[in-house]
C-alpha cells in the first residue's frame, strides 16, 4: 500500500509541473535539484556517455545528484539519476563495454533489485537497476556498445514507483556500492552538472 501511494504521489507531483519556453519545470528548489556542489562534472558536450534509453525517446528525471534521499551528498547514491519509466521500456548501454553482472530474479515491487552493470572503457561500473522479472537482454561477460540493448526497467528492489535507477561507480565497487561518481551526457540538451530533476530530456543521434 506504502509503495502504491509513492508512485501515486510522484505521478502528481510530475503532472503539477508546468514548463516554460525552454523545457524547464518551474517550481523547484535550484538548491535541491541542480546537482551537487561537490565532485567534479565532466564536459557534457565531450562526454562520452550517451542517455540510457533509444534515439528518439525522452524521459523524465525524479531524483538527481543531490535531489533528496536517498540521492544526498556523502550516501552512495549522491551522484545516481532516476528516469521515470514505466515497466517494460527498453534500456541501453550508455557506453561500450563488458556486461560483468546480472540479476533478474525478482518482481516488480519486491526486495530483491534487478541488476545489471556494465564495466566501461574507463573501468567504471554503470549500474542499470529496478529492471523488471526476467528483463536482462545481455549475459556477463557480453561486450555491448554504446546504446546496445540491456534490459526492460521496471520496479524491482527499493523502487516505490517504476523507474531506472543509474548510477556510475568505482573500480571492483560491484553489485553493491559505497561510492558513486558525477556522470554528464553528450547526446542531449545542455547538462553542465547532469541532468536536473524533473527535467524531460530526449535522446539525440551520436
């Protein structure tokens, strides 16, 4: 029940918004939602990774880099980025590499999170969670590129509502994490400190 009147709240909260010319919600805290002031941001427009969904689509952000809990500085998930999907939407690879874990046991709304995590030409882990029963598309050790297929998201594990929990972390720390790093992304609109919460972004060709 707890968890069906967090997804009904996000849903309002999300359809309340109103956008101006630039695509921008109004009505949040610039002090919440506009990344965190610690931790270095790479260049959005050199970056390499690409939005972690197909050319063409857009989603929305919920939580961001420093946006609330548990996305809050010093946690293990200040730097991750939830998008709003609903369960079944198609995930890919937001850089090339090596597929090194999967999970995809669980249901949708259950304790057990759906995994993958893709190791990266840089030897970042990039984790993919919350997928839904069953929605692995690769296996480990599989060498993906940059928006190959993953996963269907979905509402597995800590997820009151469905949506991708991404996240970028360091060497070996893997399937779980103590520590995530600040991730940019150079095939949408401009993101100087990553992608802002409730913002809409959609996926431009590379």
């Amino acid at each position: 029940m707890m968890r069906l009147i967090s997804f009904i709240l996000i849903i309002l909260v999300l359809a309340s918004c109103k956008k101006n010319d630039d695509n921008r919600i109004l009505g949040t805290d610039p002090e919440v939602a506009n990344g965190c002031d610690t931790g270095f941001y790479p260049n959005w427009e050199t970056s390499r990774y690409v939005l972690p969904y197909p050319v063409g689509q857009s989603y929305t952000i919920g939580l961001s880099h420093c946006s609330g809990f548990p996305h809050i500085e010093g946690e293990p998930d200040q730097f991750a980025i939830d998008f709003v999907m609903n369960v079944g939407t198609l995930v890919v690879a937001s850089r090339k590499g090596t597929i090194m874990y999967v999970e995809e046991s669980a249901n949708d709304f259950e304790p057990t999170d759906n995994v993958v995590v893709l190791r990266d030409e840089d030897g970042r882990f990039l984790h993919y969670r919350h997928l839904t029963n069953n929605g692995a598309l690769v296996e480990v050790g599989q060498f993906v590129e940059r928006g190959d297929p993953i996963g269907y998201s979905g509402a597995s594990g800590n997820a009151s509502y469905p949506h991708l929990h991404f996240v970028a972390t360091g060497f070996d720390d893997w399937p779980e994490y103590t520590t995530s790093y600040p991730v940019t992304f150079g095939n949408t609109s401009s993101n100087p400190k990553s992608l802002i919460q409730f913002e809409t972004y959609e996926a431009l060709p590379y």
